[in-house]
C-alpha cells in the first residue's frame, strides 16, 4: 500500500493570492452543501417519528363491532351421520352444554373503519360487517354510536356505513394510490386482535397485486397487519388513505410482514357509486377474452404479445357494436390496453351507458369500433353467443393433426358429447400426452370452432388453414377451443401436423 503524506507549502501566500483561492473554497463548499441537502431530500429517510402524524388522524379512525344471532344446536345431525356410533357421544356432551344449548346464541366479531366525512360516512371491509345484525362504532376519544348499513361490494369487499352524530365528526380524505412507490413509508391504524386503537409502520412493498378477485388492486406492505385491523386505513405520509386493510398472507393467523391493502383509487370510485346508489354500477362491454400470448400474437401476425384477444361476444353491447371474435382489442376508450386484467378494471370503472371508442386489430387491419356501455350487475347470467353455420359436409370420419385425434360432429357425437344441436367444429376424440396440444389443455370431448379465425366443420376445412398458414410463413396455427360453452384461444405449432 502507498503512503501518501501531504507537505507543508513553504512559500507563504500573498494577500492577492489568498482571495481567489478562499472564493474558491468557498464555492465549492456551497455547491457540496447543496448537492448533499439534495440527495438528503430525494432520499427521505425514516421519520424521526410517527406521533405528529398519528396524533393527526387518530380521531377519524374507528372500531366496528358487530353482533350476529347464530341458530341453536338441535342435535348432533350434521356432526356425525345418522346411526353412527358417535351419536349417542355427541348427545350426550350436548346434554352437558345445558338446556340452554339449542337456543339461538349472540357472536360478536371486531374490526376497524375510518371516517370519511364529517357527516358520518365510514368505510370498512364487507366481511367485518357481512350478516350482521348489529353494528357498533366505537370513536377514539371514546364514544359510541349504532351504524346503518348504506352498501357493500363483495367483488372489492367495502362496505360503506353511516352514523348519526350531534357534532361534526373529524374526517380523513382519500389519496391517489397511483402516486405511490414501492419504498414509501406508509402506517396502519385499527383495531388488531381486538386490543383497541394501535398503529404500525412500515413501507410500500409491492403494487397493484391481484389476490383472487377480478377487480384487485392490492398495495402490498410490511407494515404490521393482524386480525382486527381488517377494514383500517392505510396512510402515507401526508395523513391520505392510499389503501383499506383487508388480507395477509401468513402460516399462522399473524403479521409476518405480507399485508395487503385495497388501493384507495379502487375504493374511491365503489364508495361513491354505493353512497349514490346503494350498489355498484359497473360498466360492461360483453365479451369473454383472454391474454395475448407470445404464440398467438405470432400465429396473429401482430408485433407484441399485447391487448385482450376476444373469444366470444355474447349478446350485448359489444356484439351490438360490431365486435367479433378473434378481435385483438388495442385500446379502451383512448386507454391502451395491457392485457385482460387491466381492460376489466377499465371497463368496470367507466360510466355505465357511456359509448366508447374501441381500437381493434382484425386480420391484420386496425378497426375503431363504438360501443354504448350496459351495466355488468345486470348481465351476470348472460348466455354465451351460440354456434352458427351450415351442415357438414362428407368426408373423412376423423383425422390425425397436431397430436389430436379429430372427427366432425354429427348428431350422435352431439349427444355423446352432451352438445347443442347448433354447435358446430371438429370434436376432439383423443389427444396424444406427448404432444403440445396436451401440454396446452386440450383433452378429449373439446370442440374446435376455428382455425385462423376461420370457421372449420370438416377435416378438410382445418387441414386447408393449416397449409394457408403455413403459405403465409406462420410458425404456429390459432384454433378457437370451446368446452361446456367457454371459448378460449389455443395456438398450436404447424411443425406438429408435419
């Protein structure tokens, strides 16, 4: 290792000399000291702490109990089946439970909530409050007041309650969840294991995590979240709420630092339509799609594996604005579209009756199709579009292709099948396990409708799109898959039916 000693200058410094050179230092200490506050400031470290800002906000938090009656016992059937051994067992511990044990009981359960106007509305999760008979709100400063049910959501599980106050009640306002970063500091407020009013901090750790619903937007933080706090705000550090508590991911019932919270810019948009409405009213566009994978964007000729393929249209607004299966929607209503997920968020967030513009791409060619939004509540039970297009005509019984074993429909394979009498294609008898239509789902008794979005009711209309594709220099084949009723794309390489 050098050594490095620094010398003494022996020339001493005139006057004249030693002004610039100070103005120099002087500078350049200026310049570090800007520049280190600016890191400082980019940087936001740990709050020095969290009491301000809990002091801030504590008052609009609150805790949610609520009472259910669950019927009595009567008996041990359900417990054990009728004439077991067990039988006269269980009878007799419930002999020991009193004669009072077949009486219906009063539950309780505990949760948390937040005030969102100074008027009494309240936000929680549904599931605190999901058959309850009573609600009970208990504030910070300690009073308590019944609550009325206004609505709830289960497809994002909020609830919206309010109360009747004598005063004004202290309030907090919701945040744009957009703005927030994986690494901001956030804090939790509830009532966990039903201890009362607690709060724990911690950071954003992940965004726009799906759990199990079609709506979810989850922020994901490590901020301490336990049985209770279902239904308490998540803050950042401007004293906003960016989400609502509402699940953890845990081996054993406790925080282990996996929290997950609705973000504030779903709930926003349920809370308002639930204070207007009582109910939700979501946009709908009626279509059944799928992703865009790297294989069928290719078999599509398209140059990203992006936006939401469409594999059937119902009756509906969709079908009524000229969509058609084998679309590849681009875009939403100017907003470009990433994939299923994203699209169903969007339509669901859009103004029902609202008409909209749609980019899709058909055959290669970009079409902008309008349609008039209907209501999804309303359209849950809608039927899938059925089949259409003209008998069969003869040819071979069935044929070996892509490591499927197909035959064309005829009445007794209908029947066989447990088809419609309208349904049409080339019915899958058998599917070789080696080959990359099994690896991909196929299986015996699904029906293919399409080929190349090209209907196929013989042997030979499939082996003709089959070789068109191959003209075209496809690498793989798109086939349009139907099993009780639900459509789905499969793109199946040409090399296998070489």
């Amino acid at each position: 290792m050098k050594e490095f000693q620094v010398k003494p200058q022996t020339q001493a410094l005139t006057a004249d000399q030693a002004t610039p050179l100070r103005v120099f230092w002087l500078t350049t200490l200026s310049m570090v000291l800007i520049l280190s506050q600016t890191l400082m400031a980019h940087a936001r470290g740990a709050p020095e702490t969290f009491a301000d800002l809990a002091e801030t906000i504590s008052p609009a938090v609150v805790n949610i109990t609520t009472t259910t009656t669950v019927a009595g016992r009567t008996g041990p059937q359900g417990i054990v089946p009728e004439g077991s051994p067990f039988e006269d067992f269980f009878r007799e511990f419930q002999d020991r439970q009193g004669p009072n044990s077949d009486r219906p009981r009063r539950s309780s359960a505990l949760g948390s909530g937040f005030v969102i106007s100074e008027d009494g509305y309240i936000v929680t999760n549904n599931h605190v409050i999901e058959g309850a008979d009573e609600i009970m709100i208990e504030f910070f400063e300690g009073q308590e007041l019944p609550a009325q049910l206004i609505g709830t959501d289960p497809n994002t599980d909020i609830a919206l309650l309010k109360v009747e106050a004598e005063a004004p009640l202290k309030f907090v306002s919701f945040g744009d969840s957009d703005l927030s970063r994986v690494g901001d500091w956030v804090m939790a407020m509830g009532n966990p294991l039903g201890q009362g009013f607690s709060v724990s901090a911690g950071i954003v750790s992940a965004r726009n995590r799906a759990l199990s619903g079609t709506y979810d937007d989850y922020i994901q933080t490590d901020a301490a979240i336990n049985r209770g706090n279902s239904g308490g705000p998540l803050f950042n550090m401007d004293g906003e709420v960016i989400g609502v508590n509402t699940a953890i991911l845990s081996p054993n019932g406790g925080s282990i630092g996996i929290g997950f919270s609705m973000a504030s810019n779903v709930v926003t948009k349920v809370v308002d339509q639930l204070k207007e409405f009582g109910e939700t009213r979501r946009g709908w566009l009626g279509v059944r799609i799928q992703d865009v994978t790297d294989d069928v964007a290719e078999a599509l000729g398209l140059e990203k594996a992006a936006g939401a393929l469409v594999s059937d249209v119902p009756e509906g607004p969709a079908k009524e604005g000229g969509m058609l299966a084998g679309d590849v929607i681009l875009s939403f209503d100017g907003v470009d579209v990433i994939d299923t997920r994203q699209l169903v968020r969007v339509v669901a967030n859009t103004q029902v009756g609202k008409t909209v513009r749609v980019v899709v791409n058909r055959e290669g060619e970009t079409e902008t199709l309008k349609i008039t939004l209907g209501r999804r509540e309303e359209a849950e039970g809608a039927v899938p579009a059925s089949m259409s297009g003209e008998d069969m005509e003869e040819g071979p019984a069935s044929a070996d292709i892509m490591g499927l074993t197909l035959q064309p429909l005829s009445d007794e394979l209908r029947s066989e099948l447990e088809l419609e009498d309208s349904a049409r294609g080339l019915a899958v008898m058998a599917v070789d396990e080696t080959a990359e239509a099994f690896e991909k789902g196929l299986r015996p008794g699904d029906l293919i409708t399409e080929a190349s979005q090209s209907q196929v009711l013989t042997i030979e209309d499939l082996e003709a799109r089959v070789e068109e594709a191959r003209e075209a220099g496809r690498k793989s084949i798109l086939l349009l898959v139907r099993r009780g009723g639900d459509p789905r794309f499969v793109a199946l390489s040409l090399e296998a039916s070489e």
